[in-house]
C-alpha cells in the first residue's frame, strides 16, 4: 500500500516522522511533512503515524 501525506492539510507538528522516520520526514522549507518512503514500511508504526496525525492528512491507498 503507496503512503501518502496531503501536503495542503499538513500543520508541520512532525509527529509521524518522531513514530516512523523510515517513511515520513519533515522538510524544513516547506515546514510540512513528506513521504520519503512511499511504497511504505513497518505498517504497525504507519497506523501510529495515521492515528496520530492531528491534521488527519497521511492516508494509504492500496
């Protein structure tokens, strides 16, 4: 399943990179999040991330 981050959504608080920085990282420039692994991960810590999210912006598509 691809990972993604809805870029416009994201408020920067870099909580899914801090559960899952094999995935996600926070790009300094943008001051938003991205997905650095977009084929995915360790799922159980990709949940975290989504569960997570006080934007609600990372979401996975099969």
């Amino acid at each position: 399943m691809a990972v993604h981050i809805d870029e416009d959504e994201c408020i920067g608080c870099g909580t899914c990179e801090e559960l899952c920085p094999e995935v996600f990282k926070l790009d300094p420039d943008k001051e938003k999040a991205e997905v650095i692994m977009p084929e995915g991960g360790p799922q159980d810590l990709i949940e975290e991330a989504i569960d997570s999210c006080p934007a609600s912006c990372i979401y996975q598509d099969d």
